[in-house]
C-alpha cells in the first residue's frame, strides 16, 4: 500500500490489488484522497459566479497516481458492463475518462475514451468529439466533479448528437446536489462515486 501525499494513508498500490478491496473501503480512501489533496478551504468564486467557502480540485485525486487507482476502480464497478466507451467535456472529464479507460482495456474489459470539445473544430475532421465514439455504443458521461451540471449535460447533449447512447452519468464528486434530478428528468442514471454532504459540506447547486 502507499503512503499519501500529506497524511501518510494507505492506498491500493495496482488495480490488482484494489480488486481485493471491498466498495465501502476503497470509498473511504477515495474520501481521504480528496480531503487531503483536492479539498481546498477559504473564499472562491465558482464558475457560475457563486461565492463558496470550498473549492474541490479533484484532478489533484484523479491524476495522482493512487487516486486515479481508486477512482477508476470505483468507477468500473459503478459504470454497467454494456458501456464501451466513456468520456465528457474537456477538460474536467479527461484525467477521468482516460484513466478509467486504460485501467479497464488492461484488465480485459475494452473501453475507449473520448472529450468533448468545448467548441466545434473549425479544421481537419471538424465536430467536437475528440478521441473514439462509436456510434451506437453505449457510453458513460463522466466529470471530475459537478456542481449545476451545465458541462456535463452539455456533454450529453453532445455524445447523442454523435449517435451515441448515454447509459450514465457519474462524476468524482457531487458537490451541487441537483444533477441527479435533471438526469432522471432526461431518463439517465446518475451516480457519483463522493457527495458534498460525505466531504464534510453542504450541497451548493441550488
């Protein structure tokens, strides 16, 4: 096991091993992966404008070495075994998407990964889809972490658009609280690995 960036826990050093892992407990490290590396303290203002006295920077989980083992673990044990392909707008759903990918394709389960782009590309092939989506298939919309949902139901929108079907929505962390509803309002499932509430904070998308 590894020891953490600041607090000395332990972590699943390989997927292998946190295959021997039960959910609960690879929950509770990923709990104290964000707590200690990505949960920051004190005044921000959020991209909708909003003011909050926390910011979650959840790449510094997703893009550790340890963090993304137990994200993407957890997320391969959430994501349904139909789903071939995962992905979101970028750059919030790519360390997700392409860790969760790799680690999977390595263990014999096939995933591509691709992003949205934030825009249409105006040269070469054109569109906003980057990376591999298939059409037909069945994807999951992934987010380091969602407050409103504006990106990640932009990224929806966007992956349908390119004839694909969208079979879930997950995120890294739920900080806002309310993308569960507009995911049930569109007939798609929502599950994110780590909630606001279970972070030590109050939902903040209302």
């Amino acid at each position: 096991m590894a020891a953490d960036r600041s607090k000395g826990a332990s972590y699943p050093r390989s997927y292998a091993e946190a295959l021997e892992v039960q959910s609960s407990e690879l929950k509770e490290l990923l709990v104290r992966h964000l707590t200690a590396n990505s949960v920051r303290r004190g005044d921000f203002t959020l991209k909708s404008g909003r003011k909050s006295s926390w910011f979650i920077d959840a790449k510094q989980t997703a893009c550790d070495p340890y963090g993304m083992i137990l994200v993407a673990t957890l997320m391969l044990r959430v994501i349904p075994a139909e789903v071939t392909g995962i992905g979101g707008l970028t750059m919030g759903a790519d360390p997700v998407a392409f860790g969760t990918a790799a680690i999977a394709s390595a263990s014999g389960r096939p995933m591509s990964s691709f992003s949205v782009r934030k825009e249409v590309k105006d040269h070469g092939g054109g569109g906003r889809i980057a990376g591999v989506l298939v059409a037909g298939s069945n994807v999951a919309i992934t987010e380091d972490a969602v407050t409103r949902g504006n990106s990640i139901i932009e990224a929806v929108d966007a992956s349908i658009g390119a004839r694909a079907n969208v079979t879930l929505i997950t995120a890294i962390v739920d900080r806002g609280g309310t993308v569960g509803a507009i995911a049930k309002s569109r007939g798609i499932a929502f599950v994110p690995l780590v909630t606001a509430p279970e972070l030590g904070f109050d939902y903040e998308g209302s």
